[in-house]
C-alpha cells in the first residue's frame, strides 16, 4: 500500500501494490531517480528558489530558509533533490555504508540534511555540525553569513537531538538502563542490530524536515518498542510537520500510522499510470499534490 500524508489534512492516495505492478517505478519516479522522471511533463519535483531572507523565521523550527518551488527534473540538479526527499527503503538498507569503523550514529544522522552517504565535514564529533559556505547563499555579507551560520547549525544540531531523544533506545530500548542520546549517537552504525539501523536511518530521513519523506517498508526488523516509538513521534510527537508530504509503502494497512483516506488497487504498471500518472484520471491530482509544497518555507 502507498499512503500519501498531508498535514494540514489527513489524506491519502493509498495503493495496493502486486508483484511487478509498479511500485518501484513510482518511487523511482518520486525520487527523480527514473530515466522517465525527466520526460513526464506533468511530473514536478520538489525545488529550492533562492534565499527569501536573511533574517529567522521567529518559529523555532524554520530559521533560515528557501522557499519551496515545483520544476521539472530536468531543472534540478540530483544532488539538490537528495536534500529534499528523505527516503527509508529496502534498497537504502541494504546499500548504505558499513566499511569498518564506518560512521558513527550521529554522522549518519546527519548526513540526512545533504542526502548524501559521506560523513559531512564537521560533523566527526558528537554534538558538532559544520554548515558549509555553498549552502549558506552567495548574496550575503561575510556577518550575515556567519550569522546565518550560527543559526542553522543551531537549528540543525537540535534537530539531531530531537529525533535522537523521540527514536532513540529510551523510546523503545527494554533494558532497565537504557543508553543515553548522547551514548547512542557515538556508536558506530556498523556495530548496530538490523532494527537500530533501519531506526536510525528512519532518523536521517526525518531529521532536515524534507518536503517529501517516502517510508517504503519501514518497519521491516523493527521490533515492537521501535515501532511504537516511531508510530508515536509520526503522529504525536512533532515527526512531521506542516507542508511536509509523507508517502508510506506497506503491504498491511494497519502498519500506516495514519487513518486511510482513499485506496486503489495497483495491479499492474499500466494501472500505475493510469491511477497517478494520467492526467484525464479522477487521480490524477494526486501525484502532484505530493509535490503541493510551494507555500512552504525550506527547513534547515
């Protein structure tokens, strides 16, 4: 099943997906990652434009930003998209580093806020986050950047902290002393069972607050604490937030942390196309409003 979560109400474009009916090419196409993605012309992807501000927001969660813009794939650089959608899946599971030592939890964390799969410079100890220049716009004076800077860093290093303390071993862990945010954060994701993985790679995809976050099996080795943890911070806890989309893929609907608001059965990919990618479709809104974030404020 694919669920589509919009915070201001709670709806979905929910799918049942058979062997070989397209759910790989929809994400892919979600992702920017299908070749397709660059001649469907009704397919917009999420998009940065160029710094609005250069003062805060006075929300604590939306300190200097971007504005959100809808483009096609062929305008945005795939490097630039990564740090737009966060994505939990199988294939991600299974590709991401573990080269011993490999990086520690809060390296890969942080890494959530490039979309990249290398530690970020500056992010070597716990606690630290090192924001690169290129991100921080070309328009500003030497003090404005470094003003800037301080902020997002803030902002970012909170936002670690955040995830970590929601979905880290005190939300889910049954031993009678479980490790500490701080303890958690500087072990080294090799050294991880399977669930503290996929858990901590559900963290990289909350943690930047993308436009888009697609949960594809997530749950797959969680045990029962990680998933009420994590069905608590989706729902109850802040995990997503307002103009952020969530698309949620799952064989058993009980698993969707939301309630259901439609549901169509995917078959076949000719029933792919026809559901989310024809524009003549009663459907046909529903690929797009994925992408409705044009009103939205980028969230370092």
């Amino acid at each position: 099943m694919v669920g589509t979560y919009f915070p201001v109400e709670f709806w979905f474009a929910s799918l049942v997906p058979l062997t070989g009916s397209g759910k790989t090419t929809l994400l892919s196409l979600l992702t920017g990652d299908h070749p397709q993605s660059y001649t469907q012309a009704h397919l917009h992807l999420p998009s940065l434009s160029p710094a609005s501000s250069s003062s805060p927001s006075s929300s604590s969660t939306t300190h200097p930003y971007h504005t959100h813009t809808l483009h096609p794939r062929k305008r945005t650089p795939t490097a630039h998209l990564r740090t737009l959608i966060g994505v939990v899946s199988p294939e991600l599971f299974d590709a991401f580093p573990r080269r011993h030592p490999g990086m520690t939890v809060w390296e890969a964390v942080v890494t959530g806020f490039g979309g990249g799969f290398v530690p970020l410079k500056g992010s070597e100890r716990v606690g630290e986050i090192r924001v690169a220049d290129e991100e921080l716009g070309f328009e500003l004076s030497d003090v404005e950047k470094e003003q800037r800077r301080r902020e997002v860093e803030k902002w970012r290093i909170a936002r670690c902290w955040d995830v970590l303390s929601a979905l880290g071993p005190r939300a889910w862990s049954t031993s009678g002393t479980p490790e500490t945010e701080r303890q958690f954060a500087a072990r080294r994701f090799t050294a991880l069972s399977p669930g503290e993985q996929r858990i901590v790679l559900l963290m990289r995809a909350l943690v930047s607050r993308p436009p888009l976050v697609l949960l594809d099996e997530v749950w797959s080795g969680m045990d029962e604490g990680m998933i009420c943890a994590m069905r608590r911070y989706l729902t109850q806890g802040g995990g997503v937030g307002e103009g952020q989309a969530v698309v949620v893929i799952t064989h058993w609907d009980e698993e969707v942390p939301w309630v259901v608001y439609s549901q169509h059965s995917l078959s076949s990919p000719t029933a792919l196309h026809r559901s989310l990618l024809s524009i003549p479709d009663s459907t046909s809104n529903d690929l797009e409003r994925v992408f409705s974030c044009t009103r939205t404020k980028r969230i370092w």
